[in-house]
C-alpha cells in the first residue's frame, strides 16, 4: 500500500530551487535518499536531523516509488 505524501513533501519555487521538500523545510527529498543510500538508518538520520519523523523518510521513499511509476524510457 502507498502512502499518501501529499501533506508532506512540499514543492516551492523559491526554496531549494523548487525540489521536493519534508514539510516546507530545507531538507529535500534527494537529501533523505541520499543519506539512506549512503547507508544511514532510519534512527541514525533522525537522530541527526531531529526535524525529521519517520513518516518523513517514508513519505520520501513513497514519492520518488510514485514518480518512478511514471518514468518511460523511449528508444530512438
């Protein structure tokens, strides 16, 4: 089942150059895929930023697995 992250990841023009952000902050979607792909947990990245729920990291996992769905590839 996909989470609903529509009251989470929030797009603005004007902050962080219009990517997706955790709920209007300055933390970006690519910033929490970032640090898990680094292989930070989920604990470790709330204990560094303390800003952050686990429904943030969910949320942002749920949006990028929502875009994803969307992607084709055309050949030429």
């Amino acid at each position: 089942m996909q989470q609903d992250y529509s009251q989470i990841i929030t797009l603005e023009p004007g902050k962080r150059s219009g990517k997706p952000c955790i709920r209007g902050m300055r933390i970006t979607v690519y910033d929490v895929l970032s640090y898990l792909a680094a292989g930070m947990t989920h604990e470790e990245i709330l204990s560094d930023f303390p800003s952050l729920t686990n429904d943030d990291i969910l949320a942002s996992l749920a949006y990028v697995a929502d875009r994803e769905r969307y992607t084709v590839i055309l050949h030429s």
